[in-house]
C-alpha cells in the first residue's frame, strides 16, 4: 500500500528526526537497563549456587595450645563427610590455607602467626543433593566434639536478600525506563500525528475507510520507531560486547562483582527493546487514528 | 441526487449562516453556485461533501438521508463525490501524478490499472510536462489543475468545485469548464461554486444564488 513507486501517503521523516533521536537514546537507556538487570540476574543466582553448594566444618583449637587430639579431628571430619549421603567432596584446609584467608583482614604479620585459628574442613555438595543436617551433626559431635558445622545458611540468607534487593532494583530500574521509553515512543507518534492531521482529514474527506488510514499511519510509526530503538539498542549491545573485550584486553574484573558483558543468548534479549518500541508505536498510531476520526464528521 | 431542506447551519454560538436552505441537485444537472464573498459558499459546500453536519434540517445524498445513515456508510459516500477545494489540499510530499491517483488507490485500483488514465488526465488539464513535480514546485494555477484532475479522475458521481478557475487564466479556465462540461455528459452531477460570471455566460448550467443565508434559483438550466 505504501511502496516508493505508489508514492507514500505520509512525509517519511518531516518533523520526527529529533523525536526519532529521543526514541534513540531511551532504547538505548533501556537496552543498557535490561542488559544490567539480567547480569544482576546471573549475580545472584551465582551467589545463590555457590553458597548453598557447599559447607564447612570448623574444629574450634583447644584452650591451651595445639593437640594430637585436636589435628587428628580434622581427619574423622573428613572422613564422617565423605560417608554422608549427598556430600561430593571433603577437604581439610591446611594451617597455611587458612591463614591465606584472614590475610586480607588481619595482614601476615607475627601477631596473626601466633593467632589461634581453627582448622577448616570444606564439603561440596552434590548437585541437586540434599544433606541431612541433624543427622550430620550428630556424627560429627560423635566423631570430633570440638567440631561445628556452618552450612552457610545464615550467609545464604543474608545474601539472597541481597542478590534479591539487586535484582528486584535492577528491575524496577528496567521497568521505570521501560515505562519512559513507552511514554516517548507513544508521545513521538502522537505529535507526528498531529503534524500530519491535515492528511488524515484529507483522506477522511476523500473516503477513505478509518482502517486504511491507521494501517497506513501505523506501519510509518513502526518503521520509525523500529530503526530508532534498534539503533539505540544495538549501541547498547555493542558497550556489552566491548565491556567483554576488557578482560580480553587484559583488564582485571573487581573482586565480588560480574563482568558487565552478556552471553550470545542475553544480547538476544535486547531485541526485545525495539520489539516493544515498534509494538507500541504500531498500537499508538492506531488508536490515536481512529479516536481522531472519530471526532471528525 | 442531492436534496436539502429546510437546512440551517452555524458555528459554534454565532449568527446562522445558512438559514432554511430548500433545493435539490437532480441527477445530471450542472450547476452554478454564486453569491458575495462570505455569502456562505464554501459553508453550503462543505455541507454537501460531508465535511460538517447542519445545524438543523434534512441533508439527502445518493437517496440516504445523513441524519440516520451510520458513520460507517460515509466513506462509500464521499468515494461518490469529487470535491476541489478552494485551497487545493495537494498532498506536497506526493508528486502531481500520485495526487491526481490518490482516489483511485483509495478506491483500491493498481497503478497498473489507472497509470495511463492519470496520466492521459494531467495531458488534458496542461501538465503533461509536470507528471512528478511536487506541489511545492508547481505554480498556483498548476496547483488547482492538479486539484481538479484529482477531483474528476474517478469519474464522480457528484463533482463540487469551490472556484475551480480562480487562479487560472482564460484559456485554461475555458478549457477546465469544458472538461467539467464532458465529465457532466459523461452522467456526473457538478456544482462549481465562483465569482467568475464570464463561466456562467459560455454555459447553459443552472444558477443558485446565496443572499443573506438564502438560496435563491437564479436561472434554469437551458437545454
């Protein structure tokens, strides 16, 4: 209906390259939203799984010094953990490891040397696996009584709430500029509308059916709103691709915190951007078409 | 064909300015539609190619009465009028071809199908030369040729024109009421609202006269 060689019923760009532009850089903003909220997605879901994968045993040192007693517990610990049911792996940490550990905090100094640190046991679970705790509890207090286990739930918790709060920010991050780019993509066709009244009474005039009308106003405000938001989210998409070209290049990603970069399948998600643009801008034009015809005669 | 009475129309809270407008455009006639400036012409006209609704009265078209005829009727209607307005209303992004074949591709014909025909219609309204030039480019009176040949390239059952040859010189404006003489042969009703008497007096059309709200029969067709 709208082909060059008919000759279009509305001015392809009169008017809307600065609104064009606006639709531009609120896909864009909400492509780089979407993008963050499924990396803060896969954050606490890596949280969440490598928490809840494992556990640790800790054997409190004695009062007064080390014992024969004391490090050959760290031994039956380990070998209560590889006879539980649901237990993968089990290994002592050594005297040295764990002094690697508090290093961070507590530096390498003499003082940390003399330091009584207990012995640490690390269990991997299964995956998919379930332990039974109590139960486990009861062989290790059997086995060695100056063990206690720590099966990370308290961490767990803390830290879902966090991955939680993360997530659900990151999406109502999303959502509000997604609500944003809805208003400016909806805004964009209402104004080009209304630019192009003077068309829409003309063709009214001339007895053209309202559908005909919206058909043609709805596939000019998709195809504008289309190549708006695409181009907004494929720079969006590029910053993602090169975020992972810093590792690449040799930049060191922070401690605690995911690359900025999305897998092949998480670009994929972005199309969704120019998708709903186009869908939007398609549902804007036409019922602002047809509740404009229906105020005229 | 078209039939009124007793019509009356005003905007918003002013005075009226169509007052109990009795008349009737019989199928085939050609009509003249004269009257002082800000007579009420234009408002008549939009009347009768249902761009406003009276304020009162019986307004009949194609044998449908428009105050109980459903809006989704009006589209068809209008496809049966060929309307040049006073203003033009080309389309300027559209060259003069695609103007003059707008109707044709609202009514759902290819371009294959009405090519020539649009093509053979701006040859005889003298813009042969002009077929892709954008509105903007033309001069006025190549304007409301194109405005015309938009009107008339459907073959209208009812052709209104709001002063066809008003940006026209003589040769043309001869030439343009000859072609809405041939359309009016062809079966079209016409109506052409001017100012222009020297149009009234090389033809036999009927005149009507707006005085002070008021239509008045002026002159009968002449066989």
């Amino acid at each position: 209906m709208n082909t060059d060689r008919e000759g279009r019923i509305l001015p392809r760009w009169e008017g809307a390259a600065p609104l064009d532009v606006v639709i531009g850089v609120m896909a864009f903003l909400a492509a780089l939203a979407l993008g963050a909220s499924l990396v803060a997605e896969r954050m606490a879901e890596g949280w969440r799984a490598g928490l809840a994968a494992g556990l640790t045993v800790q054997i409190l040192p004695p009062a007064e010094g080390a014992s024969p007693q004391w490090e050959k517990e760290a031994d039956s610990v380990v070998a209560v953990l590889s006879t539980t049911g649901g237990i993968a792996k089990a290994q002592a940490l050594s005297d040295a490891d764990t002094r690697k550990l508090v290093e961070p905090w507590l530096g390498a100094g003499a003082l940390v040397k003399e330091l009584p640190l207990p012995r640490l046991v690390d269990a991997t679970v299964a995956p998919g696996a379930a332990v039974d705790l109590p139960l486990l509890v009861r062989r290790l207090k059997q086995a060695a009584p100056d063990a206690i286990v720590d099966d990370h739930a308290r961490w767990i918790q803390r830290l879902q709430r966090a991955a939680d709060t993360v997530m659900w920010t990151s999406w109502g991050v999303l959502g509000l500029i997604a609500l944003a780019t809805a208003a400016a993509v909806t805004f964009a066709t209402r104004a080009g509308l209304a630019a192009n009244q003077d068309i829409v009474a003309l063709l009214h005039q001339m007895g053209a059916r309202a559908s005909f009308i919206a058909d043609a106003f709805e596939w000019h405000y998709l195809a504008s709103a289309l190549s708006a938001s695409a181009t907004g989210a494929a720079a969006a998409g590029v910053l993602f691709v090169a975020a992972g070209s810093l590792q690449v290049m040799g930049v060191e990603p922070v401690p605690f915190l995911p690359l900025l970069t999305l897998s092949p399948a998480e670009l994929a998600w972005l199309v969704a951007v120019p998708a709903c643009s186009g869908l939007i801008a398609l549902a804007t034009a036409r019922l602002s078409v047809l509740a404009a015809l229906g105020r005229i005669y | 064909m078209l039939r009124f009475e007793n019509v009356g129309m005003r905007y918003g809270a002013g005075a009226e300015v169509l007052r109990d407008v009795t008349f009737r455009l019989e199928p085939g006639s050609f009509t003249f539609l004269t009257g002082a400036s800000g007579a009420g012409k234009t408002t008549l006209l939009k009347l009768m190619f249902l761009q406003e609704p009276p304020t009162r009265g019986l307004i009949s078209l194609f044998g449908c009465d428009l105050a109980t005829a459903r809006r989704s009727q009006f589209p068809a209607l209008r496809r049966r009028i060929g309307v040049v307005f006073q203003d033009f209303r080309l389309l300027n992004h559209l060259s003069a071809f695609d103007n003059v074949a707008l109707p044709l591709r609202l009514a759902g014909r290819q371009r294959e199908d009405y090519s020539h025909d649009v093509e053979e219609l701006l040859g005889w309204v003298g813009l042969a030369e002009r077929l892709h030039a954008k509105p903007a480019t033309l001069s006025g009176g190549e304007q409301q040729r194109v405005a015309i040949a938009r009107a008339v390239v459907a073959r209208p059952d009812l052709l209104l024109a709001d002063e066809p040859t008003g940006n026209v010189d003589a040769d043309i404006a001869q030439r343009l009421v000859r072609l809405f003489e041939e359309l009016n042969r062809l079966g079209t009703t016409v109506l052409i609202a001017t100012h222009d008497r020297s149009l009234l007096d090389r033809t036999r059309a009927k005149e009507v006269r707006l005085v002070d709200g008021h239509l008045v029969e002026m002159r009968a067709q002449r066989p």
